[in-house]
C-alpha cells in the first residue's frame, strides 16, 4: 500500500534543507552549533558531553535547533525553497492524483520578533512556493500558528498582524509551542480567528496533558488536534474524539523525540477506537524524516489492512488544502 499523497502537518521553519542552511551558514560564516548537527543526524546528543540529553532538556534543544535553522529565513527565495523542500518530502506521485500540504507557519515570530523578513516577503515567497508546488500536482494550505507559553496578548498580535490582508490560501489558526496556558484562556483569540474565517486546531497532548486534548475542543472550539498523543491514557478523550470526528495530526518521528516518556506510540490505539488521523513531518529539517519513512514507522506498528486504508483515506479526507481553491 502507497502512503498518503499528503503532509498533514510540517512546519515552514521546520522545513529547511539541512544541506541548504549549511552552505548559507558557510557563504555568511557561521558557525552551525554542534546540537544542530547532532539532529540532523537523527541524535539528540549534549555537544561536549558525547551522551544523551535529559529527557527534559530534549525540547529545549530543539527549540535551540529549530531557531538557529530557521534564522536563514531571510528572503522571499529562502521561504519559496523551504516549500520546495517540504514538497520533496512527499512520496511520489500517483498517475493524476493530487499531493498536498498543510503547512504551519509563524509569522510573528519572523517579521515581529526576530525582525528577519517583512510580511509582504513571507507571503510572497510562499506564493512563490505554492506556484512551484502546484506546478508538480501538490496543493498547499497555511495555517498560522502562535504561541500557547506566550499567552493570549500574543495570540491578539498574531491575528492583528496577518488579518488585515490575508492570502485566500491562508485557511487556519493554531497554537503550538508548550501546553502552559490553559486552553479557556485562550479561547477569545480562537473565537476572533474563526469569525474571520480561519479553520481552528492545536498542538494539545504533546508536551501537557490530555486533559489540553478536551479542553482545547470543548473550551477552545479547536476542530483539529496537532499530536494528541496523551489523549490515548483516556478512553474519554478517545471517544470523544471518535465521536465528533476531530481529526488528529500524527507524526510520528517528532513524538519519539520530543514526548516525554513516550515508549509505545498510541497511532495502532487511535485508530482501533474510530479516531480520525493524518500523518504529517512536523520539523523534517530539524529531526530527518520524510512522509514515506513516516508511513513505514506506522505500519511497522502492526495496523491491520483496513486501519492502513483508513489512515490512508483520512489523511486526505481531513486535509485543509484539498478544501480550497488554487
């Protein structure tokens, strides 16, 4: 059986060539930090030390490692060749099926906080990109992501920012970062999000609980979950789930490395209670992978025949740029 023919979930800061950043990284003369390496070789190693990382230090390294990358973002050609990097990450085509990706992107932080691109730049760039996928069959749809951590202040600037001239292939808002503000805190600025048109989801159940899981759904009006992996400790949260057809971004790569604890993934549990899923790279320029190397972990878990298929149907079924215009 094929993988999907779509990226459920990826990152344009996450999406960079490695081999691309080093040879900017080499004409600028910097320096690539020896943890950067280190996870691009698909490690996750102290740069001295030469063991393994704390569990708890793990994300906070690769947030070290997603910053330093995505600090090359610096022009129109660099977003358009980070697309062009998260399209060569599909599988390859099938006869005149349509390929897609539902792209993540920050745009605070790149034009407000680091100050390293305009916005007319990033949205050209994108559309850039999207013209070059489109020209390969894959569709690509962009959903703004901002900070759960930095709290709803920042969400309000986040939607200030983008809302006064948004692309038509801007469809969604998300939150990701880590779980500290509680989802009920947050719901203002989704309610703002989707009275403008954005499609809601969130990064729940990764790095908090699976309690954020119902929160973000109930309190927050999130139609999407991003990871969810804690929501599998609660047959509750499965149903839930189950029953209002909430459709969950899995990716698998991303969730051995950045859960804590995480021993057995629960994609195989998932499925077997009705949950809808997708399979996505999240940051495939930061921790390696691809969306065939992702579609090989998850039937090496042991689906059955008819789980494949469905996860197969669903992530195209629930992709967001398969629902819009060209």
């Amino acid at each position: 059986m094929l993988p999907p023919p779509v990226d459920r979930h990826t990152h344009l800061e996450g999406s960079l060539d490695p081999e691309w950043v080093r040879r900017e990284a080499a004409r600028l003369g910097i320096v690539i930090p020896d943890l950067t390496e280190a996870f691009w070789r698909g490690e996750a190693r102290a740069p001295r030390a030469g063991g393994p990382l704390p569990s708890g230090q793990i994300f906070q390294a690769f947030i070290s490692t997603f910053v330093f990358a995505s600090g090359f973002l610096t022009s129109r050609e660099a977003v358009q060749g980070a697309l062009g990097a998260a399209v060569a990450r599909l599988a390859p085509p099938e006869s005149d099926h349509p390929r897609g990706i539902d792209l993540w992107v920050s745009p605070h932080w790149l034009v407000r906080e680091r100050r390293q691109i305009s916005l007319e730049d990033l949205w050209a760039g994108l559309e850039l990109g999207r013209e070059d996928a489109l020209r390969q069959g894959v569709h690509v749809a962009v959903v703004i992501d901002a900070v759960n951590h930095f709290g709803p202040a920042h969400g309000q600037e986040v939607l200030d920012l983008v809302l006064g001239d948004l692309p038509p292939w801007v469809v969604g808002f998300s939150t990701g970062g880590m779980e500290q503000v509680p989802f009920r805190e947050w719901a203002p600025v989704f309610r703002r999000a989707k009275s403008a048109g954005l499609r809601l989801a969130a990064h729940a159940g990764e790095n908090g609980p699976g309690s954020n899981v119902r929160d973000a759904i109930l309190e927050a009006g999130v139609e999407r979950i991003v990871h969810g992996v804690k929501a599998a400790e609660d047959p509750a949260l499965l149903e839930l789930l189950a029953e209002q057809r909430i459709p969950v971004d899995v990716c698998i790569t991303s969730n051995f490395a950045l859960v804590p604890g995480l021993k057995l993934h629960p994609l195989r549990r998932f499925l077997e209670a009705g949950v809808r899923c997708g399979l996505g790279t999240d940051d495939p320029g930061v921790m390696r992978c691809d969306l065939p190397g992702e579609w090989h972990h998850a039937l090496a878990m042991g689906l059955s025949e008819g789980a494949a298929q469905r996860l197969r149907a669903q992530s195209v079924e629930d992709a967001w740029c398969f629902q819009i215009g060209t």
